[in-house]
C-alpha cells in the first residue's frame, strides 16, 4: 500500500493527536512519507484505537509521546512551534458513550477544548484540523446529508462530537484560530481497532470475515451507507490543511459508492472467500440508537479543494483484509 | 408580591437544584407556597448565583443540601423519591465561559449529565424541567426566534447549554427520562446576582439604577430583547412540570413586549427616579459574542399549555427595584 503523499508538508512541523489510533496513525505515517517533522501525542487508553503497532513503519521518524490533552501543561510544549495540528483524538463508540457517557464527555469535550485553550495561548497561528463526525447529524431527515442538515445526534457520542467541532469553529471566530472540521463517515483500513465490537459495524465485519465467522445483520440489511477508505480520508485532511479557504467551515466527507449493509458483507465475503451473512434481531441497545439509511454528501468539500474518494469499496476491503492476515496478532 | 401557586403541587416531592440561586430560590418558594414538600441542593459556587438569603422566607420548609451534582453518590439520596426535579444548577455568565471555558463544561455540562445518570438509575420516573436559554440558537437568522432556528451559539456557554440540553432530550428517547426544556430568554426579578457585571445586561442596568449610577449602552441601544419576570418564568417552570405532553419538547419562553435596550434603560431610569442614560463603544470581548437584535417566539408553549407572561416589564422593574432597596445589603 502507497500512503497518500503531499509535498506541500515537507519540512513542515505536525502535530497528530491520537496519532496511534486508526486514521491518526494513517496520517503521520502518510505525513512522514511527505517529508514533514511529525509529532503523535496519544493517551492510548484502554478499548479505545491507540495501538503502538499502529506508527511500526515510522517508529524511529515520528517523535511520540503518550499523553493525554487533558494534561495541558505537558500539551503546551508539543503545540508550540507545530504548523499543523491535525487533531484526531477522540472515543468513537456509540454503544460505550450510552453506557459511559460521563467518560465520553471528559475524552471528547474536556480534552478538545484544553487542546483549543492551550492553542490559544501558546500557538493561535497554527492550523488545525478536527475529525468530526456525520453522527453529529443523528438520524437523516433527507438523503444525502449536507452540512445544512439540523444536528440533532442521537447518542451521547453525537451531542459531545457536535459541541467539541462548535467550539472549534467558535475559536475560529472569536479567537481567530485557523480551524476546520471534517465530518468523517464510516471509515474503514488497516490500522483500525477490531479487537471489541464497539466500533462500528465495518470493524465487526472485518474481524468476523477473517475468523471465517458468520456476518450478522441487524434487520434486513437494506440500511444504506457510504464508506471511505482510510488513505482517501488521510488525504482530505491533507487537502484540507494546505487550503486556507477551509478555515472556518465544517465538511462531509462521504462517497458517491453507496452500499447497503448486505452488499457490504456480501463483498466481504467474496473477499475472505469463507463465511456466510445471517440476519438476526435488532439487539435493543443499538436499535435504540440506530439512524437507518445514512450517505452524506462531499460535494461542498468536492467543490472547495476538488477531493473525491479514489479507492473502490472492493479494492479497499481487499488491501485492509490483506493487512490484517499478514499482522493478525497486532489486532486479534 | 404573591409568587405563583399551583394547587397541582400540593404535597409533591419536588427538588429544585440550583436551589439558591436567582430563579431556582424562586421556584422553591412558590412550589412551598404552593404546598409541595421541597428539597433544594445548590453548589453555592464562588460568582454564580447561589445566594443563601434568597431562600430566606422557606428557610424553616425547605431541606437544603450543600451539594454539587457533580458528586453523584450524594446526588442519589436527594434524587430517589422525587416526583418532580426542576433542573436550574448552571453557569450563565457568556464572559466568564469564554475566559473559563472548562469550568462552564464542568458545571454545565457534566454535572447534568451526571444528574441524569443519578436519575436513569435512581428515579427513572421523576418528571424533569431543565432550564435551557435562547443563547443556545446564537446570532438570530430570522425574528422572532422560534424552535426550529438553528442551533450556532456564539459563546462556550450556548455551545454547553445545547449539549445539556441535547443530553436530556436523549435520555428522554432512549431511556424514557420524562423531561422538557425551557429555553429562557432574559429574566429579571428578586434574588438575581447583581454583584458583579458578568450576568448580562439586566442585573448591571438594576445595579447602577440603585446606585444612581449611568446606565451604559453599548453601541446606539437599539437592539431589541424580550424580557420575563421571575414570577411568570417561575410559572412556566410549574405548568410544564405539570403537563404531561410536554414530555420530550424542548420550548421557547418569551414576551409580546418587545424593547430596544434604550428603552429598558429609560424605563429603569424613571422608576428608579434618578442617574442617566450614557452611550458608550462597544468593549471588544462582548462585541465578540454579542448576537444583535433577539427575541423569541413562545407560540408553542402557549399552543400546548396556555402559558403566557402577564408582569409588564414596568411593573416587574418597579418590584424588582423595590426588592433591591429593601435588600440592599444582601446582594450589594
């Protein structure tokens, strides 16, 4: 696999928080390869996407610190002199923010907004980049979701989400910090956590195709969705900080490949070449939270910086289902 | 002056949190008057509003706890049992969430989220009003503000206030939590903070009145506001408790009476008898959050409860001058 590269980095000085979890490892390795000086700071907590394995190929090319944005007085010294923060920290779980909300609170807004606070004091020139979410939207009225969608999330993890990208457009707007958020969708690669079943159905998938283990959809498996392949998404957060106009705005990302959920274990059979799907009940504590169909539209991020995805569905299920054949012990 | 009673109270068990502060020792007093059975806990945090002597005339009726909701194991004891719990424990100062961002998150964030954890677990039937703000829609796109506007807060305080918010609405759809959300205009009456200049306009104006002070208009005084008084606020609090189809909604409070800000001085002026109206620059941090012109609607409350406020601003301003005289010494 090719990382995405980017020569506008080289020399240049980034910041990647939770830069040993699953798309922040993506990026410093992709910006190591483009030639920049790249700090990870990573509290690489428990059930959470920190995994050292993750930043193997950079190792000795990354300065790494485990460290958690709460900490702000040990932040301070890594946010001063960074000419990017690419700021992707964070607690992903839907399931978990319902059972720990109160821990979802203090991994998604406390430390967000010590982050912007040290920012503002020690480094208010930097430019930084948030990885928001198309949860914050909760379930859509309309299909594809825009960013003028209302944002009226339906889990503990969407209402946090939606108030840590506000403050960091706020502090883009009283503060003058060079903020953007990009609102991911289901993002899936090498590198992501498959060990728990709390992240999301892609990594469920993944883990139950290697074991050669049924597929289970909840319901009918109509429910629609788009997936970004981790090294496009690695590449809109490259696009996205090299682009001035960005600073201020929220994007989708998204793809115009849209799947139902039984298409996609369907294709992630043919690939693992074993298993079966098996329809089974709504468990209660996600269909409680469940949003039905969801796609998003990238057409406002499409038409400011011209990023659209490049890597087909099939092809990016091949490469993450090879990945973690040949390094099964780093993530099983 | 008579607080509102509501015979629908009579020996309910109601805990008002944020108990003594400006509106919660309001509400406390009616629903004693009222004959319910009253519980108060209340943070008493250094430059909020907590004030002792406002719950001087229930002293002898209400069981007060000095008791943060942040410490949950103390919370359970004063939660079981409830029938109702009207949530007012917060932050409101937009200047202070600005310069202690994490403080406002802290008090009002996961406190509310460890109150509604307290409840799920504790008293899953108890009904909850939370007290919401129209600071929480940010700069007005249209007037007068109703519920469907968009949520973009322009300070940390909004953003906090729309994420505790959000948590109550969630912990009604997912754990069936019977709350609704009162989002507050600007209230004015007995037993605000007026002791320092952080909690907006109202409580500077009343304050300089009293000490014959100018009345500073930031700008030309033409922003327009809708006021409620304590007492008609503190009715809305009774009759949404009440009214079981509030359940889940979140609604505007409101006036008809809509003033410029030139106005309200003026009217100051005249009852208090003396001082002057004196238009100065705008002081650049409250330039920065300053939403402009604002005032909502209130037609859903009224549609679904017949709730509408009936102290004319002149009247309300007259009693309230008159609790300050009398007073004085408690909140100077």
């Amino acid at each position: 696999m090719t990382p995405p590269r980017d020569d506008r980095y080289r020399e240049a000085r980034c910041l990647v928080t939770g830069g040993a979890g699953f798309i922040g490892s993506n990026l410093a390795i992709a910006l190591v390869e483009s030639g920049a000086r790249v700090t990870v700071v990573d509290a690489l907590l428990p059930d959470l996407g920190g995994n050292r394995f993750n930043l193997a190929p950079v190792r000795e090319q990354v300065d790494f610190h485990e460290l958690d944005l709460r900490a702000s007085d040990a932040l301070a010294s890594r946010v001063r002199g960074q000419d990017y923060i690419f700021n992707l920290a964070g607690q992903i779980s839907h399931i978990d923010s319902m059972t720990r909300p109160l821990d979802d609170l203090a991994i998604n807004c406390d430390s967000h907004l010590s982050l912007l606070e040290v920012c503002r004091r020690e480094n208010p020139a930097a430019r930084i980049v948030y990885a928001g979410t198309r949860q914050q939207y909760g379930r859509p009225r309309y299909l594809p979701v825009d960013e003028a969608h209302p944002l009226v999330p339906t889990d503990i993890n969407g209402i946090n989400k939606m108030a840590a990208e506000t403050y960091h457009l706020l502090y883009h707007r009283i503060h003058g910090l060079r903020t953007t958020s990009l609102r991911l969708t289901n993002t899936f690669g090498p590198r992501q956590l498959i060990r728990h079943a709390r992240q999301g159905f892609l990594a469920v998938f993944i883990r139950r195709a290697l074991e050669g283990q049924p597929l289970k959809l909840f319901g009918d498996g109509s429910q629609l969705r788009d997936l970004n392949f981790v090294d496009d998404v690695v590449r809109a957060f490259l696009i996205a900080g090299a682009q001035a106009s960005a600073i201020g705005e929220a994007y989708n990302l998204g793809s115009r490949e849209v799947l139902s959920l039984r298409q996609i274990a369907e294709t992630m059979l043919r690939i693992g070449g074993r298993g079966r799907v098996e329809v089974v009940p709504f468990p209660e504590d996600r269909k409680r939270i469940d949003i039905g169909s969801c796609y998003c539209s990238f057409e406002k991020f499409h038409a400011a910086t011209g990023w659209e995805p490049r890597v087909p569905v099939a092809d990016a299920l091949e490469k993450t289902i090879d990945y973690y054949r040949r390094h099964a012990d780093h993530y099983l």
